[in-house]
C-alpha cells in the first residue's frame, strides 16, 4: 500500500509539473508559494525557486489585488477572475485564474490555483473594440464612438458648457480624383495631426467619415471660445501640405454648435 501511495504521489507531481495549464499552491492565510508547475513560472519569467517562498500577491498586478473576490468565496463558487501577474521583465500577463481549497496532511489549509494566459485572447479583445469604435486611417475615434461620448457628456452638462464643431474639408473630391485616393488618404492623416495639434486632451476629435472631421469641446468658457478654437482649425488646415511631391493648399467649412438649452 505504501508503494502504491508512493506511485500515485509520483505520478501527480509528474502531471502537476507538466500540466499544459499553469498551477500554484500557496498557504491560505500569508499567500505564501509552496510550489509552482513549469508552465506557471514559464508565463511569469521566473524559475520555480525564484518563486516559492514569496507572496503570490507580490506577482499580481495591484488593482487586481484589491478588485478580485475574497479566496473562499471564489472557490465555494468555483469563479473564475482575471488577473494580471506582474512577470520578471515588468511585462503583463493576462490571466484567468480558478482557485480550489484542499488541506494538506496536517491539517493545513491550501490554495490551488489554476492559471490560464488569456493575454492572446484579452489583446484580440480589446483591438476588436478599439477597431469598432475608432477611424481605421487616422486612429480617430469614429462618429459611433463620438456621438455616444457626446450623448453622455449632454445628460449632465449644464447648458452652453458644451460645443461641437463640425469640419467638411473643401473639394477634397478634387484632390482623390485628380491624385488619386492614395494622396487623398495622406491628405486626411496629415490633416487629423494638424488638428489633434489644436484640441485639447480634455476634448475629443473624431473622423466623422469622408472628408469631415469633428470636435466636441467641454467646459466651453470666455478662456476657451468655440469661435477662437474654429479659426485656429482653420489656420492649421490652411497651411500648404506637400503630397507626392504636390503642394496643396486646402480650405475648410466649419460649423458650430453649442447645448444652449435642454435636450440639445
């Protein structure tokens, strides 16, 4: 029986440190490492000695320390939650982590936790978002990504806080159709720095599509004039762009709008 116990123990470990998944045990009160599979201190960086005897918290990121559940209640649950460990070079790993609570042969209680790398997964994410919601060509926000911004900066904005001024380049028509939509493209994200140049951080400046561009500015004021802030726009898309060789001098419409009464 002793034998067979030791078999099994033996072939634990070997499945423990070969797991595909990566896999820490920890004390349950100090978070202390107790031991680690290859696979977990591969996705952080570090060797398993590196790793055992120090707090697991000291790997994960400090605003999922504070965000994710208590451990018991995780695991009465059988939640997963993502975490971010902190790995040796200073990089981020995205994780889903499940725990389990088991006791040891003295009694003592241990946590297991399972780690799987989602960072894969959680970059394709967050790009498939950032791609809805943002100008492909100039990394604009888009005019969904705009508008609803817009929509909920108008629920709570007192009145005449707010402006939005709309940009339709002048016969950009003639310029792709002349120069061809390559120059046209360049135009455009020439055009995007300019004005980026010009609006605030606290603003925002998005491609409404085609040629128009679009600005929404916040805590409008007698310092911060809508009216001061178009001529500038303007004076910046006035200067000559050279564009294959081209110089092109590139005129603008530019509308102004401002929440000067309720639902508007």
């Amino acid at each position: 029986q002793t034998q067979a116990l030791e078999v099994a123990r033996e072939r634990f470990e070997l499945v423990f440190d070969r797991a595909p998944i990566g896999m820490a045990v920890t004390t349950f009160d100090e978070a202390t490492v107790v031991e680690v599979n290859r696979r977990f201190a591969q996705m952080l960086g570090y060797t398993a000695d590196e790793l055992v005897g120090r707090c697991i918290n000291d790997f994960i990121h400090a605003d999922d320390n504070a965000r994710v559940p208590p451990v018991r209640e995780r695991a009465h649950l059988g939640a997963t939650a993502e975490v971010r460990f902190i790995c040796k070079d200073g990089s981020v790993v995205w994780t889903r982590l499940l725990v389990s609570i088991m006791v040891d042969t003295d009694g003592t209680e241990l946590v297991v936790g399972h780690v799987e790398d989602v960072t894969e997964q959680r970059h394709s994410a967050e790009w498939m978002e950032w791609a809805a919601t943002h100008d492909g060509l100039t990394d604009l926000p888009n005019r969904f990504r705009f508008l609803d911004t817009l929509g909920s900066l108008l629920t709570a904005a007192p009145i005449g806080s707010v402006a939005v001024l709309f940009i339709d380049l002048d016969n950009f028509k003639v310029i792709n159709d002349s120069l061809g939509h390559e120059a046209g493209d360049q135009l455009l994200m020439a055009m995007s720095e300019r004005l980026r140049a010009v609006v605030r951080d606290r603003d925002m400046l998005g491609r409404f599509g085609g040629d128009e561009f679009i600005v929404l500015l916040r805590d409008v004021s007698g310092a911060h004039d809508p009216r001061e802030i178009a001529e500038r726009l303007r004076q910046e898309i006035a200067h000559p762009v050279q564009i294959e060789g081209a110089e092109l001098y590139v005129t603008a419409s530019i509308g102004i709008t401002i929440n000067d009464r309720d639902g508007i």
